[in-house]
C-alpha cells in the first residue's frame, strides 16, 4: 500500500473562563500528581507510559490504549514556562507507532474578576493520512479542557 504523502495545517484558538485563582490551575498543570488527575486520559483509555519534567527543556510523555482501539502517544517538550502567565511547548502526537502531527501550543492564565481567563492556541502539522485530522484535535482539547474544569470543581 502507497501512503499519499502530504501535509495539512490547522490552527485553533479556546478561551475558557474558570471560577478559581490563577495560582490553583496553574498548579493544576505545573504539579506532576495534580496532572496526572485531568490529562492522564481517565477511564477511556488504559495507561502504559506516563512522565513529567514541567521545566524549559523538559519533556512529558503519556501513552495509552483506548479500549478497543489505537495506542495514541504524546510528547512534549516545554519551550517557555513563565509563572504563572504562560507555558509554551511543543508536541508531537503518534497513533499506533505512526508519527501523525507536529503541534506548537500556548497556554495563557490572566486574573479576572472572579477566577481565571485561560487561553490555549494551537498550530499544528498533519502528515500524510492524518492529514484531515486537525478538527479532531480542537474537539480532543476542548474534551480536555472541560475535564480540567471538572477537575478543578471537585478539588477547588
């Protein structure tokens, strides 16, 4: 089988205001145990690698199966962390060993009246038969992005 070689770009930008203090999600993401609680994949997905080095240059892994499904591997590499205002990486994104995208991502907390204004911007490359992929990847962050609300609701 020929795999049509090819590339596509998609980009997206979420906006989403939390009712708690800048310094709780920032912990939220800056703290390995607090992490693993919202981004580990939750019951959907049965986990097989997992590390986490929230510093510039450090990377992060997280691998998993879905029940019946592929393997998705993520791994990134943090570019610009600066307390508590913003964390920059870059990630790439494997499913079953097939190397699907390139992503570069923005994550920006700013106090307002009553919690948190967070924003998360996006760019990323598709390669080849995953080329279509990039709606997929909004609706998988907005599906994180909720989880972490409800996260955040139930620890406070």
């Amino acid at each position: 089988m020929t795999i049509e070689r090819r590339l596509a770009r998609s980009g997206f930008t979420l906006t989403r205001d939390y009712p708690v203090a800048v310094d709780r999600i920032w912990t939220a993401f800056a703290q390995e145990d607090q992490k693993l609680q919202w981004f580990g994949g939750g019951a959907a997905i049965e986990p097989r690698e997992w590390s986490f080095d929230f510093r510039v240059g450090g990377r992060d892994v997280a691998e998993g199966k879905f029940h019946r499904g592929p393997v998705t591997r993520y791994v990134a590499t943090y570019t610009d962390i600066v307390e508590p205002v913003r964390i920059v990486t870059t990630y790439d994104m494997w499913i079953d060993g097939i190397h699907m995208s390139t992503s570069v991502a923005s994550f920006e907390f700013e106090p307002i009246a009553g919690g948190t204004r967070f924003t998360h911007v996006e760019h990323g490359v598709f390669f080849d038969q995953f080329w279509a992929d990039g709606p997929n990847r909004e609706t998988g962050s907005r599906g994180l992005l909720d989880t972490l609300g409800a996260y955040l609701a139930r620890t406070g």
